[in-house]
C-alpha cells in the first residue's frame, strides 16, 4: 500500500468521524472487525 492510499484512507476515516454519524464510522470497519476500547471498557463485535 502506497503513502497515498494510506492517507485516503485515514481522509476517509476522519471525513467519516466528522459526520458525527457512527453508522458511517461503523460501515468503514469490515464486518468481523472487534474494536478494542479506547474511551469505554467495552470491547465491540458487532457494528
């Protein structure tokens, strides 16, 4: 993966997180993905 397809990609994650809409954050992670916590105690395994 080059630096610039990189970069899209975390343009498109930060565009996402701008929209305040989890849905469109959630729908950039594939779909057996777990997302460890950062600001909760809960781990996620489902969107």
């Amino acid at each position: 993966m080059t630096d610039f397809e990189i970069t899209a990609l975390f343009d498109e994650w930060n565009n996402a997180l701008q929209t305040r809409d989890p849905e469109q954050v959630a729908n950039l992670y594939a779909g057996n993905a777990i997302f460890l916590p950062t600001m909760s105690n809960r781990v996620r395994h489902t969107h």
